[in-house]
C-alpha cells in the first residue's frame, strides 16, 4: 500500500474554471482519494451517489451551493457535502478536497 503521495506524481485535470492534481485514486486506497485544484469559475452542479466530500478552502474566497443553500466561504474554512447531496461552488479559490470512499467517476450525477 502506498502511503505518500507528492505533486510530481499528481493527476492533471480539469475544465472551464478548475485547474488541479488529483493526488490519489481509488486504485491507491479505496477508502479516500485527494485532490487540490484551483477554482475561477462555477464547477457546475452535481453530486456522487457513493462519495461524501470535504473541502478545505487553502486560500482565496467563494461560494459553496449545497442543497440549494448558499454558503460563503475564505481560506481555512472546511466543507462537508454527503453524497447524494446536489452542490455547486464558485469563485476564486484553492481548495484541498478528500472523498470517501475514493472518487468514481461512474458514480458522479450532472
């Protein structure tokens, strides 16, 4: 099992508005994955039907829109989406986020 994971072997991905590393897999550890990425647009409503995620907000400011509830966030704030759970998030931010179990992409709606 592995047990460190740095940025040189990180994932690239993203798309319109989000720019990040995703650390660690479901191949890695199926019980969590982790990803930094740095967020200038909305990411787009969804939601996992396996996943819960936490999100902490390493620096900049934003809004999360979580079951259609507004919350506004800033650096060192930490949010908690449960799966299925509809959200959404926006602004200007770099955020540090761990799902558990690990990330599925079959599992993810929107």
């Amino acid at each position: 099992m592995k047990y460190k994971f740095t940025e040189a072997e990180a994932f690239k991905f993203g798309w319109n508005g989000l720019d990040g590393l995703a650390y660690s897999s479901k191949d890695d550890f199926d019980f969590a994955s982790t990803a930094v990425f740095n967020v200038t647009k909305s990411h787009g409503k969804c939601k996992s039907t396996l996943c819960n995620r936490v999100y902490y907000v390493i620096e900049g400011q934003g809004k999360f829109i979580i079951a259609g509830k507004d919350i506004e966030v800033s650096a060192s704030d930490v949010v908690i989406v449960p799966k299925n759970t509809e959200y959404d998030y926006v602004g200007k931010m770099k955020l540090f986020l761990v799902h558990t179990p690990a990330y599925d992409a079959s599992c993810e709606v929107g």
